[in-house]
C-alpha cells in the first residue's frame, strides 16, 4: 500500500466507518458476550473479561473483516470472483461470506494448515488451492492468480474495509463496558488489533491497546521498535493464525499510531492456557487464540479491568490432545522419572507405595532390566510417569524418593 493511500485511510472518520461496518454485519455475525474469568481474575488480581470470537460463525473473529469487505464491492470487482490467502481462519471468513453473496471463492492455503480448517473452507463452497509453508508464500501465489483470473483480492489484514469489520469487536467491548482498561489482542498481520485499537482511541483514547505476540513471530513488535516494516527470515510458533513474516502497511502505521505496547509469550505459555480454558471454562480455543491470554502475567494489576480476545477455536483433534499433554508437563501435573533399582523383590513395590503416599497417581510405568547404564550392575530401570498437583507436589515426591535412598532422574 502507498503512503498517500495509508495517508487517506488515517484521515478517515474511524468511529462511523466501524459503526457502518456494524450495520452491515447485523444479522450476519454474533455479538459475542463478554464473559468474566473468575480464575484468571483470581489468579492475577484483576477483572478479566473474554470475549470468545472462538464461538462465532466459522469459529473466529476473521468473518467480521472478510464479510464487511465483500459486501462493499461492486458486481462488477466480483464478476469473476474473490481470493484470498489465509491460513484458515480467514479462508473460512472469505468463503462463508462469498457463499452469502453468491459469489465464487478460491483460497490460497499454506501447505501445513491444519485439516479441520482446509476441510471447512471447503464446506463453505470455496475451492482450495494448497501452496507455501506459510501465510506470505501462499499471499504471493494469491495475488499472482488474482492478476491472471482477474479475482477481487480480499487481504486477510492490510485493508481498511477488512479493518473496520474486526474493529467491530471493540465497539461491542465499549458498548457492553465502556469502563474498560485494557484490551489485550493477539498480533498477526495486524488487522484485529488494528481495527479494535482505531474505535478504542476515538471512542476513549484512556484505554490501553496492548498486543500480543509469540516470541517465534513478532513482525509487529520488531518493526514498532525499528519504526519501519520489518520482516522474518522465518516464524516458529505453533500458533499459526499469527505465523505472518511482515506486518501489512496500514496495519504498522495504525500501530504506531494507536497500540500502546506488545508483549511476547513463549510457546509454554501458549500450551498452558489452552489447557486452562478446557480445564476452567469448557472452552476449545486454538493456539493463536489464546495469546492474549497468556499474556495477562506481563499486563496484570490488581483491580485492572482487561479485556481479552479469543480470537479463534478451530484447531483439529490430534492437535489439542498434543497440546494438553504439553500443557500438563509446563503446570507441574505430570512427571515423569527414571530410576535404577537393585534386582531383588520388593523394590517395585516400595517406590509405588512411597508415591501413592504422597498423592502421586501412577499413569504409566515400564520396568526393564536391558535399559540400565551397567548391563553387570545387577539393576533394573524404572521409569514412572505420573500425576500430580503442580511444581510444589512434584518438588515433595522427588524429595521423598531421594530420601529413601532413590536416585532419581527426571525426565519431565
């Protein structure tokens, strides 16, 4: 996007611009409610609010933008159809919307999406196109057949109508509780933070806009900091609905304008709170999904009142139940150990009683004679895995078993 054309959107009239886009999605969308977390309110010291964009139409926030963008172009930009590149969320936005309208859609996917999101896009009508490791490769081969196809291009974040769709999130945020201090958002590209951060300010410039990103893609954060667009060599993160190299222009120059500070979140604490949300509220939020969330440790202050954004719950089954396992081990409620036991009866026994005495709950368990350090040391190896009730548990456990004479390696 040229700088005069970014000039010209910033000059725009944010607060009736996202109240149209809101017309335009009645009927359309769900006004998502906002929920208090009694735990993380607890577990921080402050009001913390959800605003689950994982129960909307398609599963995330994405429909807002897409739907508000395609129902603003002329007959004439859709006579031979949209497209889009994404790696999901937007897919499925562009292709519900499309299907809406009447009108053909093709989506650019990267190679490594999850299933669940190819096989929905899909659902929806559109035709699917696998191309690229990544959102930018399959933006690039996007764009080459929108030229050659003459498609309209419905960009995932770096577009203003797509902008004020997302924005309508912060106008429900306001209009439910316009006492509101902070709305944290997960980064991508940029786009929901963007649209959330231009309603925000006009609507009450006090309220702190604070995004949040993987530490394997912080496009945003890193490009903020050098005060010009920034871009990845490559982005590891599990989270891959915020897996973007670049930040879009307009999306950079609205950050630089209206976001107050972005914070980064490592991949623990990623595979934490999508087990928190299952275990405390029932809810099945994809990985990008819950950034926000583990953000709240950097941002937390007693009677703060924060809101923040599930931005997505479409994540395959595979991917949840590796990620609960993650989740468990990074909260100290499963450890496992190896240790090697004389050969003799009763040793077995008496490391199965010492845990069951502490509370720990034996959940697997391979005893084997082969694995030992010294095939001619006469010993056996044990290796544990169990439950427990967190660090404090575990750090009891190792404790007793060192003090009966076991010499214990963990292994997680």
């Amino acid at each position: 996007m040229e700088k005069h054309e970014i000039d010209y959107y910033l000059k725009k009239d944010h607060a009736a611009a996202i109240r149209a886009a809101a017309e335009t999605l009645r009927g359309v969308i769900r006004e998502t409610p906002l929920i208090r977390s009694d735990f993380y309110s607890d577990e921080y010291g402050c009001h913390v609010l959800m605003k689950p964009e994982h129960l909307q139409i398609t599963g995330s926030f994405k429909i807002r933008g897409a739907y508000n963008k395609i129902a603003g172009l002329s007959a004439a930009e859709t006579s031979s159809g949209v497209i889009a590149s994404s790696a999901g969320n937007h897919a499925q936005g562009v292709a519900y919307s499309a299907r809406a309208k009447g009108i053909p859609a093709t989506i650019v996917m990267p190679s490594i999406t999850p299933l669940i999101k190819v096989n929905a896009t899909k659902s929806y009508g559109a035709d699917v196109i696998l191309h690229g490791d990544v959102y930018d490769e399959s933006y690039n081969r996007a764009i080459e057949l929108a030229e050659e196809n003459n498609y309209a291009f419905v960009h995932p974040f770096d577009d203003y109508e797509v902008l004020c769709g997302q924005g309508t999130i912060g106008l429900e945020i306001l209009n439910e509780l316009p006492e509101i201090d902070e709305i944290l958002t997960p980064i991508g590209g940029g786009g929901l933070i963007g649209g959330i951060a231009l309603i925000a300010k006009a609507l009450n410039p006090k309220i702190k806009i604070i995004g949040v990103v993987p530490k394997g893609a912080k496009s945003m954060k890193l490009s903020l900091e050098a005060g010009e667009i920034r871009r990845l060599d490559k982005v590891r993160t599990s989270a891959e609905g915020v897996a973007v190299k670049q930040p879009g222009h307009l999306t950079f120059a609205i950050a630089q304008r209206y976001v107050d500070d972005i914070i980064t979140v490592s991949e623990q604490d990623i595979m934490e709170n999508i087990l928190l949300t299952m275990e405390k509220h029932k809810f099945v939020v994809e990985t990008a999904g819950v950034v926000s969330l583990a953000g709240l440790k950097k941002r937390a202050k007693h009677g703060k009142r924060i809101a923040c954004i599930l931005s997505g719950g479409n994540i395959d089954t595979v991917t949840i139940s590796s990620i609960i396992n993650e989740g468990m081990i990074s909260r100290g409620r499963i450890m496992c150990f190896s240790v090697e036991l004389p050969d003799r009866p009763g040793q077995l026994v008496k490391v199965a009683t010492l845990l069951a005495e502490n509370g720990a709950n034996v959940i697997g368990l391979e005893h084997n004679q082969f694995k030992v350090l010294d095939r001619y040391s006469n010993k056996v190896a044990l290796e544990v895995t169990v439950e427990t009730n967190g660090p404090d548990h575990i750090k009891q456990v190792l404790h007793i078993l060192g003090e009966n004479g076991f010499d214990i390696r963990r292994i997680y």
